[in-house]
C-alpha cells in the first residue's frame, strides 16, 4: 500500500475520535477504523456526484468485497484525523479506492493504509459497470474542504 498520490484528487474527510470508539486500552478499536474509512468513501463518492440519494435513485448499490487494513498507529480520545480516498484502479464492474487515515496535527503520521475492492451492482442485483461519470469524478473533479464529523 502506498501513500497519496500527487497525479490525482485526494478526498479528505475529518473525523474526531470519540469515547464510545475506544477499546480496554484506551485507542480506537480496530474496528472503528472501518467505520472511520467507510465514512470518507462515501464522503469521496458524494463530491464525485454518486451520493446516497444519486445510487438510490438509480437502483444501484456497492458491494465491498475486500478490504485490507495495515493499521500503523494508534489514536485515542479526542486526536483529530484525516480519512484520505482515493481511486487506485478501475475494472469493468469494480473499483479500488485506496485510503490513509493520518492525524490532523501531524499529517506525517499514518495511522492506517487501506485497499478496498467494490463490485458495483445494479437494479437487478446483477454486477454493473462502474459509471464512467464516477470514474471521471473520482480522478478529475477537485477535492474540496475536508468535512466535519
């Protein structure tokens, strides 16, 4: 896995660790990371025009079929971190949205590298090509501010 790239848009979304979100030892619980990273591909897939209401409206879902997470660092209470997505590779019917979660204080910092691999489906439920519309969006459209969580 490999850090953000500099030759395409970078989505990033900023999320603030909460009490709930801890384990026993006091930092987030590895499995809040994928809630954390789900977050900022829905946030990247929204600025790339395929929101809630847009894949709703077209009958269309996305299925995660993969998801790899090297978890690097951790992070506690109240640390302010950067979700950063973006498009590493299409298929016909899939895509891979790469992600790294850094902190706000020291974006140096990688808390987490992920890869994940969706199939996209349609109305039917039957695998879908992924709309060239989204890929243009994902690899062209400028990133905005990040949000707040």
């Amino acid at each position: 896995m490999s850090s953000a790239p500099t030759d395409r848009p970078v989505f990033e979304t900023s999320v603030t660790v909460r009490s709930p979100e801890l384990d026993s030892f006091g930092h987030v619980n590895h499995a809040v990371f994928l809630h954390y990273l789900e977050h900022g591909r829905f946030e990247a897939l929204e600025r790339a025009g395929f929101g809630w209401s847009t894949l709703k409206s077209e009958g269309r879902s996305i299925f995660v079929v993969r998801i790899v997470v090297e978890y690097l660092a951790e992070a506690t209470h109240g640390d302010e971190l950067l979700v950063r997505t973006w498009a590493d590779s299409f298929r016909r019917t899939s895509m891979v949205l790469a992600q790294e979660i850094v902190r706000v204080d020291d974006p140096a910092v990688i808390v987490t590298q992920s890869e994940v691999t969706a199939v996209w489906v349609g109305p039917d439920r039957r695998p879908t090509r992924v709309p060239n519309a989204l890929r243009e969006g994902l690899m062209h459209l400028e990133t905005s501010p990040p949000d707040r969580v």
